[in-house]
C-alpha cells in the first residue's frame, strides 16, 4: 500500500489530503471517498481563477507529511541566516 498527498483547486474550492492505494488510480478513489465522507474538509481557495482546474498528487515514502517550518520554533526545518551589519 503506498500514501499519496492529494491537493485539488477546483471552481473556488481547495482540497488537501492524504490518501492510500496498491496504485496512484487506487489512491484517487479514497481521495474521493474522503471528500464525500468529509474526512477531507472542503476549503475556500481565493487566490485561484476559478476557471482553472489544478490537481496533483506525490507519493509519500514515509507516510507523513507533517513537517513544522515555522522559523519560531527551535526545531524548523530550513536554513538559519545570519545578518551581519557593518558599519565600513
């Protein structure tokens, strides 16, 4: 079984899921059932032209995509910066 992150903008709407398959087709299925179960909320995209149609999808190795980037916390992902201001 492979996990898929599945994010779609379609007509003003934005969903955004994990979802599991033997296959990517397999994967889309549950990503489907999620949304008619409710399991994936439905969210307001404003940002996109509703005219436009956005789907994709990436396998997952590990299974999880929760990774903290907020530069607040002690343990974020990334690269730190140092700003040096001389005064020459």
């Amino acid at each position: 079984m492979k996990s898929y992150r599945i994010q779609a903008r379609i007509n003003g709407i934005y969903l955004n899921g994990t979802c599991n398959g033997p296959t990517k087709d397999d994967a889309f299925v549950d990503f489907l059932n999620k949304i008619k179960s409710g399991e994936i909320k439905v969210q307001k995209e404003t940002f996109y032209s509703k005219d436009v149609v956005l789907v994709t999808y990436e396998e997952i190795e590990s299974g999880n995509t929760s990774v903290a980037i907020s530069p607040f916390q002690k343990d974020a992902l990334g690269v730190q910066v140092e700003s040096v201001v001389s005064g020459e």
